[in-house]
C-alpha cells in the first residue's frame, strides 16, 4: 500500500483527445502510461491491430513498462487516442525512487517482465529479418527476443535468459545442488532500472546480493572501480564474511538480482555441513589462488621494484633508491574491512600496490585510497592532528610496508626523495595552514593580503629536538607552528612553549628587532611555517606605503617589549626556584601552583620524620627552646612548629627545605594540646592563621 501510495503521488496526469499519439512506435521513449478512463488503438507498421477500451480504474491497462525499466529504448507499436481519453504518465526517476524506498516491490515489474518474455519465447517465429534491420538491434532488445529468433540472429548465436539456478554462479560451481535449491527459494528477486543504487557504501550489509544479469558500476568517492557482470555475487565471496558496505554498487542497465539473507545463508550452511565444508574450500582455494598470485607478484625483489616504480610518488624517483625501498619492504596481503594498525614505536609506511581503502575521520568516510598510492604518512613522521583517523580496506588488498627506522635511514642517503615526501606530507597539512595564520600580529591586515601570506609561507618539516633559532641570533622570520610542539629557552632555562596555531619572531620579521631574543627548540615532529622580511615586503612594495603596515609593526614592537619582559620575570623565578633544588629540569610545569606546594610539603613531611638530609642551609633561625611549653601564640615560622610536639625536647635545628626567597613571610600558628576545644582556642587567638592538633 505504502508503494502505490508514493507511486500514484509521483505520476504525471495526461488527458488526450481523440487522434493524440500517446507514443510512437520507433521513436525513444523512456516513460509508462497508464490508460485509466477512454479508449486506444495499437498501430505497428500501418496497421490497426487492436482497440483497448478502459471504463473502471480497476481494469486500467498499463503500456511501455518495458521502455521505463529501460530494456526497450524505444516502443513497437503506437498507441492512439480513439476517444477522450485520462492517463497518467510513470517516469524512470519516480520509479526509480519508489524501487529505492521499496526494493522488495519490484518484484511486480520483475514478474510483469518475465512473463513478457516467457509468452514471447513460446512463439514460433520462422520468419527472419534482413542484415541491416538485425545490427540496429541493441543487446537489451536482443535479449528480450524469443529464444529460436536469438538463436538466429545474434553473432554468437547465444542463448540470452534469465539465470534462476545458483550453480551457473562461478563462486557456486561444483557445490551440492539441493542446498543451492534451498537458497534459491529463499532468494527475494528484485529488479533494479539503470542508475539505481544496489549497495550504498556504509550500510549494514545483511543480505547477500547475487547478480542474475545485467551490468553494474562500482565506486567509492568517485573513483570508478571494474564494473561487474551477471551471473555474479556482488563483492565477490568476500562480501558473507563483511559487516559494512565498502563500495557504492550502481545498476547500470536494468538489472535483476536476488538478494538471500545472511541469516539464513547461515542457516542452510548448519542444516549442510557438507555444503559448509565445500563452500568453504572454495573460498579458500580463491584465496589460495590470489596468496599464489601474490607471492609470484610480490615476494620476488625484481617484481616488487616494478610495481614501487608504478607508485606516483616513486614516479621520478632512483632506481638505486627504488632498489633499497624494496629490499626493506615487507609486502602483506590484506582481507576486506581490515584496518590498518601502526605500532606507536616504530610505525609504518604503506605502499598500496592493488586494491581500494576507505579513509575514516572521526567515524566519517571522508577520503578513499587506490593503486599507486601511499597512507601512513603522518604516523611515520610522529605528526599527531588530533584527529581520530582509520584507514580500512573494502577488498583484498596487495600492499608492502616500511618501518619509520628503515624509511629514513635511506633518507639519510637520498635527500631528493626525502624531499619529495616531505612535499607530500606539506601537502596533507595544507588545509590547516589558513586557520594558523589569525595570529594577533596579522590581525588588521587585510583579507586579500593575508591570502597572499598563505602563498608566500614556506613549509618545513622538523625532528625532535632541533634547534630553529638560537638566542641571539642575527635573523628576519617569523615561524608558526602547524602541527608540533617547541621549547622557548631564554639564558638556557625553558620560559616558555610553542604549539600549534603560535608563533615566534614577529618583531624580527617585520624589522622591530634584529636578533632573536630567545632559542626555540623543537619537542616533537613539527610542521612549521615560516616567513621572512624579504617575502613580507613584496606584499607593500612597490606602491605607497599601506597604513596597517605602520600598526603591524607598532604591534610586533609591543609584543616584543611583553614577552622579553616575561621571559626575564620567569627566568629570575626559575633560577631562585632552581638553586632551592624544586627540580633539576626547568619545564612550563613548575609553573603549576599544585605542584609547587606539593614538593613544599614532601619537604615538610621529610623534616618531621627526620629523613631530610641535614646538608643544607646555613639560615635556620629556629633554636631548640623556640617553642613555648603552654599554647600561646607565638610568631615563628611554620617548620619549627610541625617539627616538634609538646613535652619532648626539640631535634636540632633542622635545614630548610628550600632556600624562600625574601618574599616569603612567615604564618601566625596555634598549637592545639589534645583535650582543649579548637573552638576556644581559635576564639583567643582570633589573629592566627592556622591551627594544628597536637595528635
């Protein structure tokens, strides 16, 4: 009900008057027609041969179902009004969409179809047509002739029909015939016209999709894969073992499939374990030949260097380096829906010799992969987006691999191809390169020059612990950082960091300041950007000079002025911090209020357990009768009280913990003897600042 209710709300109403053609036998036609009220004759070559009256909606007659399921390309015969007449046109795209909506009710076109074909088959033809007639003939009609007239007149003189038995599939041969009967009941037929999706990448793939006849395209992204031809499993015997759909399977003619539930596959295959065993033998012998193909394409070293010569971005590339590549490439065989797992130590590289992958960013399909190709690129290089990214094949896949290691010891050797895949790695990150460039020091200058800036910036690929600028240092470029992380290093101490979407060296760039007032100094793998004098002057010259150029500079001295003021305040910080012995490495983490006072009161923890070395400070004011024996407030410094208890002698004068710097100042503390109430106590001495128990 549901697809005849969207059905009748996409067919068009036509009314004819008597002697208006509905169509013409001859001419291309891509539409049906349903006669609903009135009354036509069918005329083929001049002749009248039959008048078709329709009084009730009931007893409509539906004409050209052959040219809207796109196996004619044009009618026989043509159809005339005789009288007023109410018809309502079915067009390929709204039978299209109903067949998309309602895949199992096409079933009634299939069975109006094969009927037709039936009726016709049983006719017997002696006549023949001549020469020029029979090559005007396309496949489709062809197929649809009677089964002596195909006999007749096509070239092979092959019998084109309806496949309904499962063992005419390749994939099926040789298996038990009664559990392919079963199969065969079970099938659900369908009938899809041209262009019509089968599979949509990233469905649910339940059902198993046997290609009856007909032809169809196959696609991921756009990429136009080898198109598949009837009798055929859709996906190749890979597809029973697949959850997702991987490739968008397309009908390019009108095709007839039947689709078996994966359920009850399963089903059959426990009622026949023989039938089990077989199917399964036969699937390992496909894998058995593609492992054979595979060890005979990919394990021999000259037959690995052709293909790596094939991959586009070894296409210019040595053949001595070609020759290395392949000696340290392990090649792999990959199954459907297999993803792609790096080792976080010594990830690797892949070189898609054969087959097709998916590119899966944050759970979304956003890319595909192909022959010739290479992934894995930003894994090697330690390059981190912060985007959650799987590659998974959607068929068997022939790849080879090189670890990190590997990989740039012979970029060690070959600077022109380790340039060639650092271009290919600027590449992928390019994207982001428009988003890094709103920094603080730019903002003003305009849209249109700012574009220009993202063309002028070099790229620049860093290791770990490389050094960039060096304090002091005679310079005019500014870097931004892409990807990565780097170290600011001001007198040798770490002040500051740098991370993606910052910057350093504005004031040298725009001629604020000559030398750079502090060493950058890379953490991680980094994808920088970097700009010179030189480059950001060819935006204002020649010509007048542009006002916002005057508030960039005016702006770069200013940041300048902030951050040498900053990094001499955090320098004279750590260098205080670091003689009292907080940390031997000066990190941004000591920056941390949490962590200062944790070491502070370990140091605390140390004094009263008398685990703190005594090799220490020379300014404890503390003696050994600092503490009164009554509580009274008393103004001493918070070590000597959590150092003693009442009523035993006092240890000696223990060192501090750390050498305070005169800012510092000590805090007033009550010492609470047990049995006293705290309320009391606090209400006396309304002036302290804390209070410890004597427990």
């Amino acid at each position: 009900v549901d697809f005849v209710e969207m059905l009748e709300g996409k067919v068009r109403p036509l009314d004819l008057a008597p002697g208006d053609v509905l169509f013409e036998g001859g001419k291309p036609s891509a539409d049906a027609y349903i006669l609903c009220d009135g009354a036509v004759e069918i005329v083929k070559d001049g002749i009248k041969h039959i008048n078709i009256e329709v009084t009730n909606i009931a007893d409509a007659v539906l004409f050209g179902e052959f040219n809207v399921l796109g196996l004619w390309r044009s009618p026989k015969a043509t159809v005339r009004a005789t009288k007023y007449s109410v018809v309502k046109i079915i067009t390929t795209a709204a039978l299209r969409q109903c067949f998309a909506a309602f895949p199992d009710e096409s079933l009634i076109f299939r069975e109006l179809v094969e009927r037709r074909i039936e009726k016709d088959a049983s006719k017997d033809i002696s006549w023949t047509l001549g020469e020029e007639l029979r090559e005007e003939l396309s496949r489709e009609e062809v197929s649809l002739l009677p089964r002596n007239y195909v006999r007749l007149f096509t070239k092979d003189y092959d019998q084109i029909h309806l496949p309904r038995d499962l063992g005419e599939i390749s994939e099926f041969q040789d298996l038990p015939p009664k559990p392919l009967e079963e199969l065969a009941a079970l099938m659900k037929l369908r009938l899809y016209v041209p262009q019509q999706v089968i599979l949509q990448q990233g469905e649910d793939l339940f059902e198993i999709m046997i290609l009856q006849r007909g032809t169809c395209s196959a696609e991921v992204f756009g990429a136009d894969l080898q198109p598949m031809e009837g009798p055929s499993i859709v996906g190749g015997i890979a597809s029973m073992i697949t959850k997702k759909v991987f490739t968008t399977i397309i009908a390019e003619e009108t095709c007839f499939v039947g689709a078996i539930s994966k359920h009850r596959f399963a089903t059959i295959m426990d009622k026949y374990p023989e039938f089990r065993r077989e199917l399964l033998l036969q699937t390992n012998i496909s894998f058995k030949r593609l492992c054979d193909d595979f060890h005979e394409q990919m394990l021999k070293a000259s037959a690995l260097r052709s293909h790596l010569a094939k991959v586009e971005i070894l296409s210019e590339a040595s053949s001595d380096f070609v020759a290395q590549l392949a000696q340290q490439m392990a090649p792999c065989l990959l199954l459907p829906g297999q993803s792609l797992v790096q080792e976080p130590e010594n990830p690797k590289l892949y070189f898609i010799i054969e087959g097709h992958l998916h590119v899966m960013k944050n759970g979304y399909l956003v890319a595909a992969l192909s022959s010739k190709s290479i992934t894995g690129i930003l894994d090697v290089y330690g390059i981190d987006t912060g985007d959650n990214v799987q590659v998974k094949t959607d068929e068997i896949c022939k790849v080879g691999t090189v670890s990190r290691k590997a990989l740039f010891g012979l970029f060690e050797k070959f600077e022109a191809e380790r340039a060639k895949f650092e271009q290919h790695l600027h590449h992928l990150l390019d994207d982001q390169v428009g988003h890094r460039l709103k920094l603080p020091i730019l903002s003003g200058m305009p849209s249109q020059f700012l574009q220009r800036v993202s063309l002028l910036l070099e790229r620049r690929v860093l290791h770990p612990y490389t050094v960039l600028f060096e304090e002091g240092e005679v310079g005019s470029t500014m870097v931004v950082f892409n990807v990565g992380k780097a170290d600011i290093l001001f007198r040798g101490l770490q002040v500051s960091m740098l991370w993606a979407g910052k910057s350093f060296g504005g004031a040298q760039m725009m001629g604020v300041q000559r030398q750079y007032h502090a060493t950058i100094k890379t953490k991680t793998m980094s994808h920088i950007l970097l700009l010179t004098q030189q480059r950001f002057s060819s935006l204002t010259s020649p010509g007048p000079k542009r006002p916002w150029v005057a508030t960039l500079k005016q702006r770069a001295k200013t940041a300048y002025q902030q951050e040498l003021k900053l990094f001499r305040q955090k320098h004279a910080q750590f260098r205080v911090l670091g003689q009292s012995g907080v940390t031997s490495e000066m990190t941004s983490a000591i920056y941390s209020k949490m962590l200062l006072l944790q070491q502070i009161l370990k140091s605390w923890h140390q004094i009263c357990n008398g685990t703190l070395s005594e090799a220490g400070s020379h300014r404890s004011s503390v003696s050994k009768d600092a503490l009164p024996a009554a509580p009274e407030v008393v103004d001493v410094p918070v070590i000597a009280v959590a150092a003693e208890a009442p009523g035993k002698k006092a240890p000696p004068a223990p060192p501090y913990p750390l050498l305070f710097s005169r800012a510092l100042r000590p805090i007033r503390v009550v010492l609470v003897p047990s049995g006293k109430d705290p309320k009391k106590v606090k209400d006396r001495n309304r002036r302290a600042q804390a209070y410890v128990t004597e427990d």
